[in-house]
C-alpha cells in the first residue's frame, strides 16, 4: 500500500490495537482516578505510562515480543525515557537502562511530543510558548511582504484571511493546556499589533486596542480563556465512563478539596464547580467574593 494512502490510518489502527490490548491486560502502568492506563495512543505515537523503571523494562519487553511476532521494527533513535518528579526521582532514573528490540533507549530531561515540549522536572516549562512565539514573529515576517496598505499590498480582508490561516493558528496551538508568563503573553501580543500595524499601514503611535478593534481581531489572552472554556466543555460534557471523562472529574474533586492547579488555572474551577449539576451544554463561572461554590451567569454554548 502507497504511503499517504486513504486507507492507511485504519489499517494502522487495526494493525496496532492488538498492541495496546495486550498492554491493557498485562495489568503495567498506572492508575489514576481508578482508571487503569496502560498506555497513550495517537496516530503513530505511542506512550508508556508506569510508576517504576521495572514495570517500564517489562513494558518495553511487551513491545518487542509484539514486534518480533508481527515481523516489525521501532526506531530507537526517536523513542526516548522521561522521567516526571523532583531532581532526585529525575537523577535516579538516569542511572537505569532500558532497551527496545535490543537497542538501548536513552533518558532524557526534556522530549517533544505531540508538538509541546515536555519537561520531566517540576517547575519547569514554558520551552513551548517561547518557540511558537518565535515561530508566530517568522509566520508574520512572511506576511509583511504581500500584507500592508502602505506598501500597495493585498486587501486588508484577504491580509486577515492569509493571519488566521498561516499565523493565527500556531499561536493558539495547545494554548488550552499552557500558561504564558507576563513576558511570554507580551511578546505574543506584540506579534499580532505588530501584523495589525502592518496591515493598516500605521506606525507604532497606534494604540494596540484602535489596532484589535478597527481589524476585528482578538487579543491572545481572550483568545487563550475562549479556547481554554471550550476545552473544559467539552471535558464537562464526555461520556462518563471514558476515562477522560473520570480523570477530569477526579481532577476537579482534588481543586476543590484544595490542591494545587495546573496550568489550566484559573477555567479549571469555573467547570469543577458545575460538572455535577449543570445540564449538558452549559458552563457556569464560580461565583467570587463570598468563597462559597455558588454559580453565576450561566450561559449556553
């Protein structure tokens, strides 16, 4: 079968879920909110979840049993070990060694996945929000060419149409699970009044909200909380027996009874509060002031 066919992601999925039910009944991994995971699949990337190096050793055996059986090889060179906890639990899993198909997989502090890079030391990250800001500025550096009125360039309309096409969307890439400091969400800012400057052919005296509203674009930041709101629906409304559903109820349990928020802060409690009595297609924000979980405006998608 030609690479790129139609056909070739089903018969991958085929192909592979044999894998991931056997890791399924092998009973490795790890638990979380009495969920049972084995492992992470998506499209050709596969992850291993477990909570001892030797429980991952007999996981990478799994997998070579299941390769030699089917007659097929991974790459070690793009399969790496990571390590998530504090420098001591990061230290001590450097000195392990782990194989897959006979050749070692290395460990690692830092690995991309999925387009975000990820950081097994807690307290660390940001690496991602720094790159796709980089890569916006480039995105509309190549627009600054066949964009702006100043310099006889296409429409202003068709301007908008080429920035939400070719730059808008890896600024708000995964923007629903990362959190930008003050520096990082200034420089994203930037970029988009910057291509709005261009486009309407002003200089840098223009107020960056004349710039937003004269275009109809949106800031990053209300861009960032609209994405986040609608991530959380979604995760508000899955099907409670899948288990992302029951990861994210547990999750909100945990942030009401006082435990640390991630980086979904602060949409994460505005859905907590409602996953329980909201009727599906409703989001609800956490009322403030009193410290009681009451609901306020209540609002339908």
């Amino acid at each position: 079968m030609a690479q790129g066919a139609v056909t070739s992601p089903f018969l991958y999925a085929c192909f592979i879920n044999g894998l991931l039910e056997e890791l399924n009944a092998s009973g490795l991994g790890v638990a979380i909110a009495e969920v049972h995971i084995a492992g992470l699949a998506y499209a050709d990337d596969i992850v291993l979840t477990a909570a001892t190096a030797d429980n991952l050793r007999k996981m990478l055996d799994l997998l070579t049993e299941y390769a030699r059986r089917w007659r097929f090889e991974y790459n070690p060179s793009k399969s790496n070990v990571i390590a998530y906890g504090t420098k001591r639990q990061v230290a001590e899993v450097d000195a392990e060694r782990f194989t897959l198909g006979g050749a070692d997989v290395a460990v690692v502090r830092d690995y991309k996945y999925l387009g975000c890079e990820m950081s097994g030391l807690v307290g660390r990250g940001g690496a991602v929000i720094d790159r796709l800001a980089r890569t916006a500025r480039f995105k509309a550096s190549d627009l600054s060419g066949p964009c702006g009125c100043r310099y006889r360039g296409v429409h202003v309309a068709k301007s908008l149409k080429l920035w939400e096409a070719y730059a808008r969307p890896v600024i708000e890439y995964a923007a629903e699970v990362w959190r930008p400091t003050k520096a990082q969400a200034k420089k994203l800012e930037r970029t988009v009044c910057d291509f709005a400057r261009h486009a309407l052919g002003v200089d840098t005296r223009t107020g960056n909200d004349f710039l937003l509203t004269e275009l109809g674009l949106v800031s990053p930041a209300a861009r960032r909380e609209e994405l986040k709101l609608r991530f959380f629906r979604h995760l508000c409304t899955a099907e409670p027996e899948r288990a992302l559903s029951k990861v994210f109820r547990r999750r909100c349990e945990q942030v009401k009874e006082g435990a640390r928020r991630e980086a979904c802060a602060p949409s994460i409690a505005t859905c907590c509060s409602s996953t329980t009595s909201v009727p599906s297609g409703r989001i609800c924000q956490q009322s403030r002031g009193s410290g009681r979980s009451g609901t306020r405006g209540c609002t339908r998608w």
